[in-house]
C-alpha cells in the first residue's frame, strides 16, 4: 500500500515560518513607533524646562503626556498645576514614582548604581522620588522623607541633585547623630563650602554635648555664610519667592538653605538658646547695628 506523502506537514512548517516572521515585524515596527513616540515626548519636556512661562510649560507637558502617558517628568509638571495637597499630593507622586521604577526595568539597579545619574533614562526616576522626598520632609514625616534620600544617595553615590544638604537637616532634627556624622564623613570639606552643612555641623556639636566644639564650629560657619544667622534666629522672615541659583557664602545660599536648616533647629529649643546667647559675638550682628 502506498505511502501518504509529507507534503502538508512542511506547508504547515513553511506558514509557520511565515507566521513568525509577520508577527516579529509587526512587533519591531510596534516597539519602534512607541520609542519614536517616547524620544519626541522627551524633547518637548527639555522644552517644557526651559520654558518661559508656567502656562508654557504645561502645555508642552500635555502635548508630552499624548506622546507618552507615561513620562514622569510631565506627570510632574502637571501635578504642579493641581490643587493636589497634602495625602492626596503624596500619593499622587507615589504613583507617579512607581510608573518610573516599573519603566526603567528590574536590572536598572544592577546595571547603574551606584551611578544613576550618568545614565539619561534615570533621570524621570529620580526628580520624581526627590519630588516625593521633599514632600514627605515638608509633611513633617522626616522618617520617611529619610529613607529615600539614604537610597537615593546609594543610587548615586556622587549626588549631582544634591541629596545630602536635604538628608543631614533631617537627621539632626531626629538627633541621630551616628548617621549624620557618617553623611557628613562621607562628603568631607562640605562644611567649608555649604551652609547646609556648615550650620549643620554647629548642630551636631551642640546635641553631641560639645559646646566648645560647637563654638568652634560657629565661627567656620559664620564665615562659611554669615547671612544663615538671621533666619535661624527668625530676625527676618523668608521671602516668597526664593532663589534658583547661588553661589557659596552669599546671601542666596541663605535664602536656599534656611528653612531646611532652621526646622533641623527648631526641634531642639536648647540649641535655640545657646545660638541666641552668641549673638553678640556675631560680626554681622554688629554691623546691622551700626547701619
């Protein structure tokens, strides 16, 4: 009896072939239009940044938003012209956080740190989880607020966003003062260049029951930025609107660093004294006068 021939089976074989190849294009082209998409969304958020007006800047976030729901820096910018406030805000840029972790993929730690920041597609991730820091921090949960700046700093160890003048006001205003002079260790000669740090570091020496050390550390800190004093004294009010960028010593680092700075301050009314008791062996103090 004759043999049924194979035929059949290899023109099963050849579709199937056929069918793959369909379907991996098809995909290519899928993954193609949406990166093509995701680079034209990301140009119209470095536009959005430089952006001349507020109402600029959301428009080019929404116009990013039709591109790439998903981008964090435009979720951003258009959660900044909500009404979204305290848990409701918070919760918002939790989201917000989480969108950004999931997209940069489960190696992305593996792969980058402890230098995220070098890496371009980090970036959304980590404006966002300061965005969510420094909200936590403003709500008074300096715990939490903690926690991210610790990992964020183990990310990017060469903190380009600046992460350690945040982290070392909270942990001196929780008085825990093993971390704050491991932070301060690990970025050493901050102190002679930050008001930050240099008032911080006056601070540490107080709650460490050095007072000497901390007198010491009053005068390098006055002459690190002899304008802070004012603030943390709350002889002058905070203005509204505050700098965007200063230079070391001046009185726009003041105006940057003395709300972070006074609240670190302000949990320790015994530090408070002490610092009003030295204003008379402050020169800046003296030269107000004589204005």
């Amino acid at each position: 009896m004759a043999q049924p021939k194979k035929a059949p089976k290899k023109k099963s074989s050849l579709n199937k072939a056929r069918m793959r190849a369909t379907m991996e294009r098809s995909l290519d082209s899928t993954r193609n239009e949406r990166r093509s998409k995701e680079r034209l969304a990301q140009d119209l958020v470095y536009d959005a940044m430089e952006a001349e007006t507020s109402e600029q800047r959301l428009d080019l976030a929404w116009q990013a938003l039709a591109l790439d729901p998903e981008h964090a820096d435009a979720l951003l910018m258009v959660l900044d012209s909500t009404r979204f406030e305290g848990e409701d805000r918070i919760d918002a840029l939790r989201r917000i956080v989480s969108v950004a972790e999931r997209r940069l993929g489960k190696n992305a730690v593996e792969e980058h740190a402890p230098h995220f920041w070098g890496v371009l597609d980090t970036r959304p991730y980590m404006r966002a989880r300061m965005h969510l820091a420094e909200e936590l921090r403003a709500a008074g949960r300096l715990e939490e607020a903690i926690e991210h700046y610790k990992e964020m700093l183990v990310l990017n160890e060469n903190d380009n966003q600046d992460v350690r003048y945040y982290l070392l006001p909270c942990l001196l205003a929780l008085k825990r003062l093993d971390d704050a002079r491991a932070l301060m260790k690990c970025y050493p000669g901050e102190c002679d260049w930050n008001a930050a740090f240099a008032w911080g570091r006056v601070l540490e020496r107080l709650l460490s029951g050095d007072n000497r050390g901390a007198a010491k550390a009053l005068d390098a800190a006055r002459k690190q930025n002899p304008h802070l004093e004012v603030y943390l004294n709350s002889q002058k009010r905070l203005p509204k609107n505050l700098p965007h960028s200063y230079s070391p010593g001046s009185k726009d680092e003041a105006l940057c660093y003395a709300e972070l700075v006074r609240k670190a301050w302000q949990r320790h009314r015994e530090a408070e004294v002490w610092l009003a008791k030295q204003r008379e062996t402050n020169p800046m103090e003296r030269m107000d006068r004589k204005d």
